[in-house]
C-alpha cells in the first residue's frame, strides 16, 4: 500500500446538487400553488428557515417569484417578460456557444425542430445562411430571430402563448405537430439529470416537448452544465432517448462518460 488515503469531497460540492434540486422544487411550488410561506418551505425540505430565505432570494434575482413577508409569491403576468429577459442572460456566453455547436449540426436543406429557450434560439445567428431550411417553431423569440434568413422557410406553431417561455403550447400545437416528421429536433430543457431524464416545470410545456420528440428522427438536447444534477415536478424524456447533447465544459466527466455508455453522443461548446 502507498499509504495515500481518499479525501472527502468538500461540503460545498456535496451541497451544492441538493440546494439547486431544492430552488427547482420552491419555484415549481410557487408556480403551482401562486404563494408559499418560509416555515411551510423549511418544515418540507428539512432546512433551516435562514436557507430558505436565501433560496427565496436567489430565485427572486432569477425572476421565478417575488418575496413578501413570510414567503413568496408567483410574480404578475406583467412581469414575464423581465423574468424572461433575465434568463436569457444568465450563463450567456456558455448559451452562445452551445448555439453555435448544435447550428453546426444543420445542413442546408434540412427540416429542423426548434424548442423555445432561451439557449435555442442562439443557434440562429449560425444556421446556414444559403440554401433552403424548413424551420418548425413554437418560440416567438425564435421565429423573429429567423427573420435574418431570407432563405428559411418558417412554420409557427398555433396554440396558447405561455409567457413564461414566450413559447406556444397546448392541444392545438399539439395537433400540428402529429402530422409532422422533421428530422432534427433541438430541444431545450430546464432540468436534466441522469436517472430522471429532462424534466420540466408544467405539465403543458413538458406535453409540447413529448410531441416534439415524437415528430423527430433526431433529437438533439440544448443544456448548459447549470441545468444538470436537477430534476424538475414533471418528466419529458428519459436521456436514451436522445441522440445529441450539446453543453459546455462545466459538465462534469462522471456524466460525461454515463450519457457515453447510453449510446449518446456528448458535443462540448
């Protein structure tokens, strides 16, 4: 023996995946219930009501709910489109060129799938500029983006406009993409993780994305390392299902190498 001896992870690295599921699992409840209360959030997660508060915080700065005394509250339709713009910058430049890596999977002539997100639609400023694209879209961000693409053929998907993703959903949608087959699908997620698969917030949103997957031959999943290691209320799809991860350089190896031994090819932006 050589005498050396494992060293424990440090606490904040253990912590670290519980805290992010836990702010997935306060901003689902918030958007369920409208309002939640401090005691009620400490008394359910097992922490302390100081943690909670600092959760509430964080999520607050996110946009995701509006802090009132003794809890919080879902935040006013008005406000969706701040919350909207918010996300957008968080963890830019790692969106930037995850973009840029899953436009590089598009070839001039194909038929694509595109989710709305706020990672998605960065793939537009370096899709193919010449020759024909079909474009499949429920994003309103990303069908106006398209507008630089003289050549590209888009197809906005009808239905309810969700505000909190500025995406469209329901039966309608639904119904549309049935009589779909496109061959690539660039999906975006809120949360990922390796036993649960890509989850989501609502069951709506988390039903537009089945339909997606079900009309592509191809589905390529968008998510920057912040998103893994969480699992939000309702689940999309398992990860052997899709084909392509594209991410950025935070994804740890462990999940790496699990997404490899599930046949599923791993692109780092």
């Amino acid at each position: 023996m050589d005498g050396s001896t494992t060293e424990p992870l440090p606490r904040g690295e253990l912590e670290a995946p519980l805290m992010l599921d836990r702010r997935s699992r306060i901003a689902a409840l918030v958007r369920q219930r409208g309002s939640v209360r401090v005691h009620e959030l400490a008394e359910l997660f097992q922490v302390s009501p100081v943690t909670i508060r600092s959760d509430l915080a964080h999520l607050e700065q996110e946009g995701l709910l509006v802090r009132d005394r003794g809890g919080a509250v879902a935040p006013a339709t008005r406000s969706a489109l701040i919350a909207f713009d918010q996300r957008a910058t968080m963890h830019l430049a790692a969106k930037q060129r995850i973009g840029c890596a899953a436009a590089s999977l598009v070839a001039p002539g194909d038929t694509i799938l595109m989710d709305a997100g706020t990672t998605v639609v960065e793939m537009v400023p370096h899709l193919p500029r010449s020759g024909p694209l079909t474009v499949v879209t429920n994003a309103l961000n990303v069908a106006l983006e398209l507008r630089l693409l003289p050549e590209a053929r888009v197809i906005l998907l009808g239905g309810a406009l969700n505000y909190a993703t500025f995406g469209t959903l329901g039966p309608l949608a639904e119904q549309a993409l049935e009589g779909m087959a496109v061959a690539k699908l660039f999906l975006a997620a809120e949360s990922v993780d390796l036993a649960t698969g890509v989850t989501d917030s609502t069951i709506e949103i988390a039903q537009i994305k089945r339909a997606m997957v079900r009309a592509a031959h191809q589905i390529i999943l968008l998510a920057d390392s912040s998103k893994w290691g969480r699992t939000g209320f309702i689940k999309v799809t398992p990860l052997s299902a899709i084909h392509t991860v594209v991410t950025d350089a935070g994804l740890p190896e462990d999940q790496r190498a699990a997404l490899e031994r599930l046949g599923v090819g791993v692109l780092i932006a």
